[in-house]
C-alpha cells in the first residue's frame, strides 16, 4: 500500500461527487469521491492510501489525459518475474510503488533511472487522519 502525506487545501462539493485537493511537498493531488469524510477540514493533515496496482506508467505521456493525476517520477528499482513487475518510482510525494504486467513495461522500454509518469486516479485515493509522530 501506497502512502503519501498531505494537506487539504480545497473542498469543492459537486451534485453527485466531491473534489479534495491535497498538496504533498509542491504537487497537487485532486482526489473524487461520493462522499465527504465528516471530519475532514481544509487544513488539515492527512494520509492518502492507495494500491499498487492503481498507478498506471507512461513513458512519454503526451496530449491529455482523463486521469486527475500526471506525476513526473524517476524509476529507482524494478523487481521482475515472468508475468509482473513492481516498479519504485521516487516523485515530488515520495517512494510510490506500482505494480505492471512484464509485458507493459518491456512495450514501455522503462529502465532504472529513465523519467515517466506516474497517472493516478483521484477515485483510487483513500484518505485518513494524518496520525502524530
């Protein structure tokens, strides 16, 4: 499980789903969902969650997208079999994990330390209260 620390900036509620903008270091991280925690305020500090199967790769991500998030990441370190690889990716938000099929990432041509992006679904996000140190 991936885990980035946050702080809300935005509450926009919308007639069928609400936006939540979260900023973690200089990046903006816009996350969807149905319903708004009650005890989430602007300002606070919270923990976003999300899986490892959630961040999709790009390589070279051109025009756009209908994704929320577009984070430029470098790949640290691949662990590989013959069906699945679990990528690291160091960004502005930290170490994030994704886990692709061996077969994307060869058609991708991803190596250790070439530059992609990392495209994340603000619907995939999870949050929580950031918990003290």
């Amino acid at each position: 499980m991936n885990k980035i620390s946050a702080t809300v900036d935005v509450i926009e509620r919308m007639d069928v789903v609400s936006y939540i903008y979260v900023n973690s270091g200089d990046t903006v991280i816009r996350l969807i969902k149905s319903e708004i925690p009650g005890w989430l305020e602007i300002g606070d500090k919270i923990t976003c969650t999300f899986r490892e199967a959630s961040v999709s790769i790009s390589k070279e991500c051109p025009g756009k997208i209908s994704i929320e998030n577009a984070l430029p990441a470098t790949l640290k370190e691949v662990r590989e079999n013959a069906s699945l690889c679990e990528l690291t990716l160091e960004s502005d938000v930290g170490s994030v994990v994704s886990l692709i099929t061996s077969s994307a990432y060869e058609n991708l041509g991803l190596e250790p330390g070439c530059r992609a992006t990392m495209l994340l679904r603000g619907i995939d996000i999870n949050i929580e209260p950031a918990l003290p140190s």
